[in-house]
C-alpha cells in the first residue's frame, strides 16, 4: 500500500538524531520549559524571519491564545474559510468570538477576497488565512485589505511550514501566525506540539504568561491562563526534524511539479499551481474529480492510499450551523467538499511509487 504518510522510511540518520535528542532530555532531567524548549523558540523564529516565537501544547491553542492575546473575545466577529480543519473554527468559538464564514477561491481552495469583503460588520476585529494544503499566495492584498479595513490579518500555518510568498515567510505577514506540529504537518513532532510566531513583543509576552497558567513570575498570576506547554522531548524532536524540512519540502515540491505536468486525465483536475514555488509547500496535493468516490476506490484497488479535505465543509458541521456567513452563500466550498480528493506526496515517496499513481490517475475510467 502507498500511504498518505510513511514516517517508518524516513532517513536512518534522521531516526538516530531523533533518539539522541530524546537521550539528551532524559539525561538532562528538565522535562518541561527548559533548554530544548528555549532553543528551537530561536530557530523557528529565526527560520521564519520574525522576532519572537512561543511554544504551546498544539495548534488550536496557538490559535485561542493568539486571538486571547489581542483581547478578540465575545462580540467580535473573525472571518475564515470555510474550507478548512475544524481546529481554525472552534480556536475561534474556544476564543469566545463568533467565526464568520468566507467562501473560497474554487481553483485555489484559498480564501475569496470578495467574500470577505461580503462578510463585514462592524464586529469584524480579524480576518483569519488558512493557509491550506501549504500554500500562502497573495499575500500583499490581503495584507493591504486588512489594513485599510483597520483589522488583524490572522494566519493559521498548520499545513505551511516553510511556505514563503514574496520572500517573507508564512506566520509573518500579519499580527501572528499559529503554527501545528502534530506529527503529519510538514514539521511535525511525535505528539501535540504548536507554536506562535510574532512581531510583536506585547503578545509573546502575553502568549507565554496565558500558555503557562497565568504566571508572570513564581506564584503570581494576574491572568487565569492555560496549561498549554510545549514539553521539552518535543521540542528536541523539533529541532532535530527542523534540520530536514527544507530538503523534505523540496521534495514534496518535485513530487508536485511531476503530477501537475503528468497528470493528463480531463477527469481529474488538481488545483492551480502558484507562480512561484516557493509559495506552496504541498503539505496536501489535492485533485478534484466529479465521481470522487469512484476514484477513491479505484486507487485503493491499485493498493494507492487516498484522503479528502475536507468532505464536509465547516459550516455543514452540526457544531457550526448557527454562525454568519457571506450573504451569497458558499458554493464554492460545498462544490470542492463533494470534489477533493488528496493523493500521496510525502517526501518519502519514491519515483516508481509515483509513476504508480500518475498511470492509475491517467487510466481512471468513467
Ligand atoms: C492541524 C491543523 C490545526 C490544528 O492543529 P492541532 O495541533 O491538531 O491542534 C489547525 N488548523 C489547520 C488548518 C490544521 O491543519
């Protein structure tokens, strides 16, 4: 079976790297805030050019405690997609603002612009970016619409480590970007991990007293807070599988550029490349295909493992139907939930694997 994911023929160097780096944190005795945690803060900052990164227990916190640290609450409203994981929508909820549903680009899955502008109301304190499937593109009009509207321009990275528009990473762009490393995300580290990356010095601070149950020194907490920690094992991990994202998203990018020009099939349509590479960092690559089912089982008959994100768009979730939307509906969501289709582009998939998946693709049959 070629799998979605295939963590077990990742690199023997990078195996041993990991063992040692969890070895180093065993013998270290500090298992919580300590060193590891502090370092690989530094380099995912460094890595994605801005100031200050903070470390929480996953990316739904990183989410809440960004939107938290802007004191965006109850009564606010924050425009997202509606095409996305349901962690962006209840990080919101949790938040206690109201999420407000945009439609998407149909050849992108990104968010619409004039969408958003459609879902405006003097409540709106943010607009909240997906970049989904790992890509961050257009980034200059978002960044301008938001400041002219005199609102936050948000970013939930969860599936774009290492994605840069115009030369400027994803996460920088706007008052923050949140990050996942749950262990399938581009970087990911063996269990629940997320971050925060910022400009700004006011909500790092802010970030790191909520995610560390209120505390600004020993025993003192002006602020109810969380228990939201990311632990010292993993951020060694981190930094261990930071060393190989570069290489490992080059790769998902080959892998891409391959099935963008081989696949032939008039049945099966991915989405549109971005101008630039550099823009997309495939964490999904993802076909649309009007009989998505049929096509699901013909690859599993050819022992081709596939996923769909997102079957059921955010706003069809029974936890979700009460919230605002674009006036003009979302069709464009609701036609890629029936459509998408996510076929196997992990770094490391070979090249024998791939020509598998470009012929069962080509030979698809109605
Ligand atoms: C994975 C993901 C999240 C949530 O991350 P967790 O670490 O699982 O909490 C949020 N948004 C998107 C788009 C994701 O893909």
């Amino acid at each position: 079976m070629i799998r979605m994911n295939d963590f077990a023929s990742e690199p023997a160097e990078l195996l041993q790297q990991e063992v040692a780096a969890c070895e180093r944190v065993l013998r270290s005795g500090n298992f919580i805030l300590g060193n590891e945690l502090g370092l690989f803060e530094e380099r995912w900052a460094r890595f994605c050019g801005v100031k200050f990164c903070a470390g929480v227990g996953n990316g739904t916190e990183a989410i809440e405690l960004g939107l938290r640290a802007l004191e965006i609450g109850r009564g606010d409203e924050v425009i997202t997609t509606a095409m996305t994981a349901i962690p962006t929508v209840f990080a919101i909820i949790h938040a206690g603002a109201t999420p407000v549903f945009a439609d998407i680009d149909p050849e992108t899955a990104l968010l619409d612009l004039q969408s958003v502008k459609r879902c405006m109301s003097p409540r709106t304190r943010a607009v909240l970016l997906v970049h989904l499937y790992g890509r961050a593109s257009g980034m200059g009009d978002w960044t301008a619409f938001c400041r002219d509207a005199g609102i936050h321009l948000l970013e939930d990275c969860a599936q774009a480590h290492g994605a840069f528009c115009d030369d400027q990473s994803a996460g920088s762009f706007g008052a923050w970007g949140a990050f996942s490393f749950y262990p399938t995300k581009n970087l990911g580290a063996r269990g629940d991990a997320g971050a925060l990356i910022t400009n700004s010095e006011e909500i790092d601070a802010r970030v790191r007293t909520l995610r560390n149950l209120g505390t600004t020194k020993r025993n003192e907490h002006p602020a109810v807070g969380w228990n939201s920690r990311l632990d010292e094992i993993q951020a060694a991990l981190l930094s261990a599988r930071l060393d190989w994202l570069s290489q490992f998203n080059a790769r998902r990018q080959e892998l891409a550029c391959r099935y963008s020009a081989e696949i032939k099939s008039p049945l099966i349509r991915p989405l549109r490349s971005p101008a630039s590479t550099a823009e997309h960092v495939y964490h999904l690559f993802v076909v649309r295909c009007s009989e998505r089912e049929r096509l699901a089982s013909a690859l599993a008959d050819s022992q081709i493992e596939t996923l769909v994100h997102y079957p059921i768009p955010v706003h069809r979730q029974e936890s979700c139907t009460v919230f605002p939307r674009d006036p003009n509906g979302l069709p464009h969501a609701e036609a890629h939930a029936e459509q998408c289709l996510s076929i196997p582009c992990h770094p490391q998939l070979r090249e024998d694997e791939v020509d598998l998946i470009i012929n069962a693709l080509n030979q698809f049959k109605l």
